[in-house]
C-alpha cells in the first residue's frame, strides 16, 4: 500500500475528521454546496494588461486575504458581473 505524504493543513484535517469535528450534512444542503461548486467551476481562460502598480495592489490585498492573487480577481469579477 502506498504511503500518502499529507501536507501540515491536510493532517489537520484528518485528525479533525478522526476527532468528529465533521458531520454529514441533508442531502438538501448537499445540493445546494454541490450546485455552488459546480457554478463556480471556471472553465474559460481570460489574458489582460493591467497596470503594474494595480496589480500589485491587488496582490497585496489578496494576501491580507489568504487568497491567491487571481482567484481574488476572478471573485472581484464574478461579483461585479452579477
């Protein structure tokens, strides 16, 4: 059998999950989070110039954020698309 090598989040979530912190939830909730998932699923590539100086705004703020850079544009862009 082969040995999976989690991260140090990923252990975490394992001994959470070992622990019971997590629990199932209605199937009705289920779909609900599933249909969010599958909304959300990105499936077209975009290629912009933007200017330096925004760029590296919008870095910093994403990372107050604990977010990637360009998934904190991409929600920044669904938001104001909405």
């Amino acid at each position: 059998m082969t040995k999976i090598k989690l991260n140090e989040y990923e252990r975490t979530v394992e001994k959470d999950l070992i622990r019971g912190k997590f629990h199932p939830v209605s199937s009705m909730e289920f779909e609900s989070i599933a249909r969010a998932i599958t909304q959300r699923k990105k499936d077209a590539v975009l290629n912009i110039r933007i200017n330096n100086q925004d760029l590296k705004q919008l870095k910093l703020k994403a990372k107050k954020l604990g977010v990637p850079y360009q998934t904190f544009i991409s929600e920044i862009l669904r938001r104001f698309a909405a």
